[in-house]
C-alpha cells in the first residue's frame, strides 16, 4: 500500500496465503469472497458492549463534574473554578455525542445487529434521539453519500458543507488547515454547521437521490417533532422558575398527547417518501421520539421539582451545549478529512487512519478510522474493520493506491525520512488527485435495505456514472 505501515500485515497475510495454498486450491478469489461474507456477518449482542461503554463515559463525564461543582462551593470558591472541569466535559460528552453518530451510522448500514427491528430500534432510543435525529432519515443522507461518493450533484455532504459554508477548495496547507480549525471557535460557525447538518440528516432534503419526489409530504409534521422538542422545555422551565414546578408535568404531558395524537391519526401520504423502504414506519417513530423526549424532560423536571439539583441547568449546560460546540467541531474534524483532497476512485475516495485513543474517541467513532474499507465493503460491521484491511492488503490496486495516515496533527514516529503522512499532510498539494477519469458509484451499499424504487436509483447510477 502506499503505506509501510501495511507491509508488515501484508507480510503475515501472505505468510498465511502461501501455507493455505498447500491446504486449499481453491482460487484465491474464491477464498477471499467467503472471508468477506464472513466479516459481514453481525449478531445482536456485539454492539451492546459498545454502546455501554459510550454511556459510561457520559455519565461518568457529567457525573464527575457535577461532583466537582460541589466541591468547589463546599470550599468557598469562586465559580472561575468550575470552568476547568467544565470545558473537559463538553470535550468528553461532545466526543461521546460523536459517538452516538457512530451508532446511528452502524445502523444505517444494518450492521449494529442483525434483527433490523432490534437495529432500529436501538439505534433510535440509544443513539438518534438523544441527539435529536433519527435512523432513517440519516441513511437516506448517509447511503447517499456511500453511493455517490465525492458526486458534487448527489452526494449530500457536499451540497451540506457548501450550504453551511464549510467546504474547502482542496488542496490546502498544513497552516490553511489551522487556520479553517481556529476559524470554528467562534460560535456561530458551529451552530450554522450544525443546523444545516440536521435539516440534511434529520429532516430530509428534496435534492437527495432517494427521496421520492412525487411523495415528498408535507413540512407540518417534521415541524411538530421541532416544536416539541423547543417548546415543552421552555414551559417546564418557566413552570419551575415561577414556583408552578408540578403545573410543569402536566405540560409536558399535555403537549406530548397532542403531538402523539397528530402523528397517530396523520395520513402517513403526508409524510416524506422515499426509495428505500422503512423499518419501522414514519407514524411509529415519530411517536416514538416524542416519547423519548417526554420521559428526559419530565425526568430532568422531577429532579429539579423534588430539590436534588439544577437539573435543566446542568441539561442545558452539559449536553446541549457540547451539542453545538464540541460535538460539530469533532464532526468537521472528520468530514473534513476523510474525502477532503480526494476523488471519485474506488481506492481513493478515502483513507485509512491511525490516531491516538483520544483522537480515535472523539474524531473517528465506531470504526470510522478504518474508513477506506468500510467505503469498499460497507456492509462490513466496524469492529471487523480491521480485519477486512488487512484482508483488502492482499489486492494489488488496493495496496497501491490505498492510503494509509497516520496522526492527526504530527506524525508518532517524529522526523524521519520514510514514513505515512499525517492527517492534515494528506490534504495537501503531495497528494491532491491524480485521477484517471475512475467514477465508482457504489451499488452494494444498499445490500441489507429494501428498495421500493429501483428503476429511478439505477437512473441516477448511470447519470453519476457519466458525470451528468
């Protein structure tokens, strides 16, 4: 590969190659293909163990710190104290937000469990709502993206990073790059990424591929969902601060009857269609979600009505907060760089990346380091990435023209005159495109989903595939 960090696993791969080739005489390609449905196969307990660990780290995150506020005023101290404490928490929890991207992007595969109901679902009430979106509507934005990867006309994260301003004319400079990062502290240029980011994922747009343009619904019920979501805290909140606290849980749940009722006898004709069928229907998850979130924010009011803390405060402060600063920077982090500098090639439309444990946390969640491959064969769950790479060393194009990076910022093994470049290096003019004309559209990645509008897909296919 274009990487040395390959070539000793190509090494062992081919170790074992040629001491299968006395066993087996079967084709190699043969032998490969089954290796690949093998690394394909997911189950319906793996990812529990994953996403625990995720939710660890928030409540831990959250946890501590809140511990620490009180600290600090059983010491007398001021509240300037609280900051330190604070920041690494919107980092962490930012990071872990990441990270419930990450679950819903295994499920908009299919490949955080095997039962598509259990996938789903989980992906929804673990990962989507408690970040405000949901399954289907990201894979239509997502797979999308995998099928017309680095299209400037169909792949969603192009029009999503012009839209919100965030697109970069590649390729850049190491200090360009520091520059486009330093540009995202200030505040606004996260909020506006991050609100065009969800009318992409979550709402739905009318451009995307998928979408059936003659059954696109109506705005009224995505705007039922928003309106919930921003209207009941804000009369919970107001109940409270006014002393009416137990008048704030017949709000909330008066609002959510109303809305569940909208949705349970709307005509689901008004919702949005598409060419990929649902799992669960749009009525259900609709309820669904706004079930979610009056079971928090009845929650949080029961905390904060029964005097065991500021609990809207510390929501506000600890999760919607990192929502909209840390959470969209580590994104951009990521969108940035894993097709930035590229092109439309099958082998290079991405890269591989070696990053620290932190980085790898925050920045590249649930197997998204290992995103060339995942690119190829995205079928693939993510903890079987690995093993899918060092299977892909053994095709010739893949070592040649893959690309492997290694560090973020600086490279692990320092100065040295052979080695992986890092991940702002790869943006650079050294490894812009060099592309022979290649246009690979990606027809697999709709493997596990089920479509109701081949013929207008396989029009937009052959559309892509010239360029039109």
């Amino acid at each position: 590969m274009t990487v040395k960090a390959g070539s000793a696993v190509a090494g062992s791969i081919a170790a074992r190659e040629a001491t299968a080739e006395t066993a087996d005489a079967r084709p190699r390609g043969i032998r490969r293909g089954e290796a690949i449905r093998d690394l394909k196969k997911r189950d319906n307990t793996t990812n529990f163990a994953h996403i625990g660990f995720v939710y660890l780290v928030i409540i831990g995150s959250i946890g501590l710190t809140i511990w620490s506020y009180g600290a600090v005023a059983a010491a007398g101290l001021g509240w300037w104290w609280n900051i330190p404490a604070t920041l690494v928490c919107i980092a962490a929890v930012g990071a872990s937000q990441h990270q419930f991207g990450g679950v819903i992007h295994e499920g908009t595969h299919f490949t955080l469990f095997e039962n598509k109901i259990l996938n789903e679902a989980v992906s929804d009430w673990l990962g989507g709502f408690p970040i405000y979106t949901s399954t289907f509507q990201y894979r239509l934005h997502h797979l999308a993206h995998h099928q017309f990867i680095n299209d400037p006309l169909r792949d969603p994260d192009w029009a999503q990073l012009q839209e919100s301003g965030h697109d970069l004319d590649f390729p850049i400079t190491h200090v360009e790059m520091l520059k486009e990062l330093g540009k995202q502290l200030w505040l606004p240029n996260l909020f506006r990424y991050m609100i065009v980011r969800a009318r992409y994922s979550a709402l739905g747009t009318d451009n995307n591929p998928y979408m059936d343009r003659e059954r696109k619904g109506e705005r009224l019920p995505t705007l039922a969902g928003v309106i919930y979501a921003v209207a009941a805290p804000i009369a919970a909140i107001t109940l409270i601060k006014t002393g009416h606290g137990e008048w704030a849980f017949a709000a909330l749940a008066g609002m959510a009857a109303i809305v569940i009722a909208y949705f349970y006898f709307l005509d689901e004709n008004k919702l949005p269609h598409a060419h990929v069928d649902t799992v669960i229907s749009h009525r259900a998850t609709n309820i669904s979600r706004i079930v979610y979130m009056a079971i928090v924010y009845s929650a949080l009011t029961a905390i904060q009505v029964a005097g065991w803390g500021p609990a809207w405060d510390y929501y506000g402060l600890l999760w919607i907060l990192p929502l909209f600063t840390a959470f969209p920077l580590f994104m951009i982090m990521r969108q940035w760089v894993q097709h930035g500098n590229a092109d439309r090639g099958r082998y290079t439309n991405t890269r591989v990346f070696l990053v620290n444990p932190f980085i790898r946390y925050a920045v590249f969640p649930f197997g998204m380091d290992y995103h060339l491959p995942h690119h190829i064969y995205a079928s693939v769950p993510h903890y079987k990435l690995k093993g899918l790479h060092e299977l892909l060393l053994q095709d010739p194009q893949y070592r040649e023209k893959g690309i492997v990076v290694e560090g973020y910022f600086n490279s692990p093994h320092g100065v040295v005159e052979e080695r992986n470049p890092t991940v702002i290096e790869v943006l650079g003019e050294k490894y812009a495109p060099k592309s022979d004309g290649e246009v690979y559209v990606d027809t697999d990645t709709l493997e596990y989903a089920k479509v109701s509008g081949a013929a207008a897909i396989q029009r937009e296919n052959e559309a892509s595939s010239r360029g039109e």
